[in-house]
C-alpha cells in the first residue's frame, strides 16, 4: 500500500507534540518535515531544534525535505537533529551528486527534489544514488495550493525511465495530495504521499478519523486497480 506521511508544516503548532503521538499511534508511515529558508523559496518552517524536540515521540522516519540554498551545507545539522531521510532540490545546489552521496554515506536515505517546471532530464544521472524522488505538485513554499495538472505526465514518464533503467526507487508526491488527486497519482507511480490540508489535517475529522479514512480510501483504489 502507498506509504502515507503528514507534513507537519500543516500540524497545528502549538500542540504539536500531541498532533505527533495521535498520528503515530494511528498508524501513518513517515513524518514529512519541511524547511524552508525564505530564500530558496518565499517562506519560513521547521528547523533542527523542533525537529530534534519531536523526535522523541515517535520511532517513525523523518522525512525531512531541504527547501534551502546549498543544501549541502546544513546536511550534518539535519542528520543530527534525528532525520532518517533527507530530501535536496535539484535547483539549490551546484553539487547534486556529491550531496546525494553524502547523504547515503551517512546512513540516511537520500532524496533528490524537482520543482514543477523542471525536467526529469536534470535528475536523470543521478539515479543511481536516490532512493526516492519528490515530485512537486504545486510550486514550492506555502499549504493550500492547486494541483498542477501537467505533474499527472511528469509521474507517468519518471516512472518510465526508472523502469527503463532497471532502478528501484520511490516516488514521492507532495502538493495538493487529496481524495481528487491520489487516484491519478497512484496510476501513474507515486507511491508515496505527503499529505496535509487536502486529506489529514481536516477541521471536520479527528487525526485520528483522518488517517482511518484516507487508508480505506487508497486501499479501495488499490484493491480496484487489482
């Protein structure tokens, strides 16, 4: 089944530590935390202090993705803080390869990120060292944006070239992912899902009532699919 994790930029705050131990306990599979430096792209979110704060209460993966300018330069900071994957965009460093290599050194899974408008050609010779891809579907920075539709081809067509060349690696989506989007998604190869306003974290639902809900959603799919 695909892997469902919640961005915590999307958590409420102030009870966070709560929001944590309820998503844990009912049962997502990953903790997607974005970092955002207000330069890379126009905003601000979590950095290594609350990270390493929220570690304690769960034994799931950390999915930290680096929406940062020279991502390599604060990839030590992030390992430390407890990440257990970490994600680097394409477009924020010189140095894609070696950055990818160091995080794999260390033990963690290494993610390479590509903003909408960027062509899977830019990752292609880095695909030996990723173990999963963040496609964006939506521009990078704030909650709430629209889907960008022409992502539906992206995914068909990364997972295509994977396929072609003989690699096993994860496809993440991030951006918009709801009941109206997953189904699409899911078809096309996205196996992970970073959710947030558009399917956990709901006015009208429990955390708790959230994650039940979607789970049946996507293995209804899946099961269909069959």
């Amino acid at each position: 089944m695909a892997l469902i994790g919640p961005s915590l930029m999307c958590a409420d705050m102030a009870n966070l530590q709560d929001s944590v131990l309820r998503l844990d306990q009912a049962g997502v599979d990953f903790f997607h935390i974005d970092v955002m430096d207000g330069k890379f792209v126009p905003n601000f979110t979590l950095g290594p202090d609350l990270i390493k704060r929220i570690r304690e209460f769960t034994n799931k993966p950390f999915d930290v993705h680096l929406m940062v300018e020279k991502p390599e330069d604060y990839l030590n900071l992030f390992i430390e803080s407890g990440a257990d994957m970490i994600s680097v965009h394409a477009e924020a460093t010189y140095h894609l390869q070696r950055t990818l290599q160091t995080i794999k050194d260390q033990g963690l899974k290494a993610g390479v990120a590509i903003n909408p408008a960027t062509p899977i050609h830019d990752i292609e010779y880095v695909l030996d060292v990723v173990n999963y891809i963040t496609v964006m579907t939506v521009n990078p920075g704030f909650a709430g944006q629209k889907f960008v539709p022409l992502m539906n081809g992206k995914l068909r067509d990364l997972t295509s070239l994977i396929n072609e060349c003989g690699y096993k690696i994860d496809i993440q989506v991030d951006g918009n992912i709801g009941y109206e989007t997953i189904p699409n998604v899911l078809k096309n190869g996205a196996n992970m899902l970073v959710c947030g306003t558009s399917s956990l974290f709901k006015q009208d639902l429990s955390l708790e009532g959230a994650v039940a809900k979607l789970k049946g959603f996507i293995q209804e799919l899946e099961i269909n699919k069959v």
